[in-house]
C-alpha cells in the first residue's frame, strides 16, 4: 500500500517459476490511502468510520462513488468491497 513501485510482479514471477510460498492470504490490500509526495500513506478505514468520503475525480468534480453504489453503508462497506470498486474505478 506504502509504495507506488510496489505492484506485487516479484511476488508473481516468483510464483510462476515455482518458488514455495505460504500464508499467501494473510496478504491484504489497504483500499484506502492517499498519494502525497510520491507514495501512498495509509488512511486509517476509523476515518470512513468517523465519516471519511472516498472519492475519484469524474469530469473534474469530485464523485463520491460508494454512496452511489450503496446507499444504505456507503463509505462503510466492508473492505473486500471497498477495494473491489476502488479498484474498478
């Protein structure tokens, strides 16, 4: 999540040339973070909780994608969603 580098491809070429690998689940994805200075710094998801908004730029206004898509939880969908539409927007 820190690094804008950091794309997982090491991880996967190793993998596809058979180098054993465990605990591969206890990886996790940290949807929510903001680019400053050439790296992303980790957002806490208790500032969704105290009312954070996730946005994306959309015809240069901001969107706020997860209350559109679900309007009952919003912002406080559970991570696996979260990252999904992060990662679709």
């Amino acid at each position: 999540t820190g690094s804008l580098a950091n794309t997982g491809e090491v991880t996967a070429e190793l993998f596809r040339l058979g180098v054993p690998m465990a605990n591969l689940e206890m990886i996790q994805y940290h949807p929510t973070t903001v680019e400053q200075g050439g790296k992303r710094m980790l957002l806490s998801e208790a500032a969704r909780g105290e009312g954070g908004r996730l946005l994306a730029l959309r015809n240069g206004k901001p969107w706020y994608f997860m209350e559109e898509k679900y309007p009952e939880l919003g912002n406080l969908m559970p991570r696996d969603i979260t990252a999904r539409e992060v990662w679709t927007v």
